[in-house]
C-alpha cells in the first residue's frame, strides 16, 4: 500500500509541474503578443504620427473581431503600449520561456539585465503591466 501511494504522489508531482509548465508557455506567449501590440502601436505613433484616439477604435475592433476574447479593453491596450515602452530595450523575447525557475533566477550568477529577460515573459499580466521594471527592482 505504501509503495502505491508512493506511485500517486509521484504521479501527482508530474501533473502538478506539467499544469506549471503549460501555464508559463501561455502566460509567455501572452507577454510576447501584448509586447508586439505595444510595439505596434509604437511605431504608428512614432512614425506615422497617429495620436492616442487610435487606442479606442484599435479596442472596439479588436473586440468586435473576436468577442470570445478578452483583454483587449482600451485599459489594458494602453497598459501594452506602456508595457513596450518599458521594456524596448530588452531582448527577453530573445530567450527561451522558463530557462530557470523564477524562485532561482534571483539567487543566480546571472546579471541584472538577463535575470529580468528571463523574469520578463513568467511574470503574470498583471504584475507585467501594473509594475514594470520597478517591480523586477524589489525581486534582486
């Protein structure tokens, strides 16, 4: 009985990292497609002189293009323009998602500058954008 249970818990264990694992990739590509937006957004601000009116019309047809979607609010479009800015200078898109386990990048050799391209993608939206780079400050 004890090597059973012994068998579950291990069986269990590897569950539990796969669900973390997946869940990382999603939150990476999620990062890396709101961080393509900002960059978007950028360049036609930059570039082609377009003013912040775009953020409201970009939204309603985000949103009416895929209703079953969300995280397209004219908020939250704007926190992905912020969210480019704050990090353009960074190559974390660079890098392949979850090198390390975010408990050890901290307490790692790493430098400043490729701990947070390794933070960047694994931290959650809403630390993401909320924070910036302040927020990987408080983590070193």
């Amino acid at each position: 009985m004890a090597e059973y249970t012994k068998f579950i818990n291990e069986i269990k264990s590897r569950i539990t990292k796969a669900q973390n694992k997946a869940v990382l990739s999603i939150n990476a590509e999620l990062i890396t497609l709101y961080f393509d937006i900002g960059k978007m957004i950028d360049a036609k601000q930059s570039i082609d002189g377009w003013g912040a009116s775009v953020i409201p019309r970009l939204s309603k047809e985000i949103q009416n293009g895929f209703s079953k979607f969300k995280g397209f609010s004219e908020r939250n479009i704007g926190y992905m323009l912020k969210f480019y800015r704050e990090y353009k200078d960074y190559d974390f898109l660079q890098l392949p998602v979850a090198k390390l386990e975010i408990s050890n990048i901290a307490n790692s050799k790493l430098v400043d500058s490729e701990k947070i391209n390794l933070l960047i993608p694994q931290i959650p939206w809403t630390h993401n954008h909320t924070k910036g780079s302040s927020f990987l400050t408080i983590i070193f």
